[in-house]
C-alpha cells in the first residue's frame, strides 16, 4: 500500500514539476537551443535509447554537450566501470574533462541543465525527476541480478547519488546508494533530494 501511494504521489510530483520548470524556464530553453546549434554543428538535442524500469527501452533527451563524434571511448569505460569496478579519474578513461565537450557544453554540464529535456520524458512517464539513472543498452548488458535491482524503479534525472557522490565513486558504491534509495524512498526524501540537486547545480560539483 504505500508503494503504490508513493507511486501515485510521486507521479503527481513529476506532473506538477517537470511542466512548472519547462514553461517557467522556456526563454532560457529555446536560447540554449539556439546557442548549440550556432557554436558548433549538429541537432541542438542529443537522443539515446536507455534502459528503464523492468528493462523497458526508451528514448531520452539531453541538450548536446558534445560534437557529434563516435562515443566507442566512453563505452569501453563503462565496461570498465561496471565490470572491473574503475575509478571515474581513472589515467586510461578521462570521463572527466573529455575532449569532445564543446564550450557550451561544458558550461551546460557544469550547471546540470543538459539534463532539463529529460523533463520531457518524465511527462511521457518514461522517468521521474527523482530515481537511479538508466543506463545505456551495453551498460545494463553488463549487469548481474543485484545490478538490475537499480531498475526495480523509475530512472531519475537526479537522485541520492547524485547529491552525495557523483562522479567520485566507482559503480559498487553507485549500485549501493541507488539500492539504499529504493529502500528508503519517499515523497519527502524525494523533495529532499530536489532541494539538494539545486545545491548541485550551483556548485557544479561533480560534473563531468
């Protein structure tokens, strides 16, 4: 009973949220937009086909951050992350500081508001605002029966990890925060978490 009360609550939330942020904010939206299109080549949103609750595939959204080049780098680092448990800062794998960021980009990760077109896919009802972030197809490949516990809910533009330990943990301790949430999840730690996200945002602490 109060999983589906929270399930209820929770959409209601994302509802409320994600059309007040997306309406609110459009100016700044379409100028982003705009921007990334002017400074470098390529479509103003970046489409990826992601895993989401029970494995169901879908298409989200981000603001292109990076020029449109071949991400085969990036795959081999999530191997490494999921499966041998690799460092973010690791010398072979530079997630952090990658070269394919564009100007506008690294300010837009930077601040997290390459994420906000995924405000879109939670009115779809493909996320919530607040759950463990899905992964790609060959990421959730990887992944034994306790990893794909992560997909027991929603994925989350943001989350407990990404308000505690973003981009400083390897995936064991990312896989253990994302269970703790969806053992604990509420409509309050919910709120908390969006409160703290904002804080996150501000101080870009994290960001890739």
């Amino acid at each position: 009973m109060r999983t589906r009360l929270h399930a209820i609550a929770s959409r209601l939330l994302d509802i409320v949220v994600a059309s007040a942020v997306l309406v609110l904010g459009s100016p700044l939206w379409l100028a982003i937009a705009v921007l990334i299109r002017v400074t470098s080549p390529g479509p103003a949103l970046f489409r990826r086909t992601v895993v989401g609750k029970d494995g169901w595939h879908f298409t989200y959204y981000k603001f292109r951050s990076m020029v449109v080049a071949d991400d085969s780098h990036h795959r081999e680092w999530l191997r490494e992350f999921v499966t041998r448990d690799a460092a973010y800062r690791d010398g072979r794998f530079k997630v952090v500081g990658d070269p394919r960021v564009t100007p506008v980009g690294r300010v837009l990760r930077r601040l997290s508001l390459d994420e906000v077109p995924q405000l879109l896919n939670v009115l779809r009802g493909d996320m919530s605002i607040v759950g463990p972030r899905p992964p790609i197809a060959e990421e959730y490949a990887l992944y034994d029966d306790r990893c794909r516990l992560r997909l027991a809910v929603k994925p989350g533009i943001t989350g407990l990890y990404q308000v505690t330990a973003r981009s400083r943990v390897p995936f064991s301790q990312m896989l253990a925060i994302d269970l703790d949430y969806i053992e604990r999840r509420s409509i309050r730690l919910d709120v908390a978490i969006m409160l703290r996200t904002i804080a996150v945002m501000v101080s870009g602490r994290g960001a890739a």
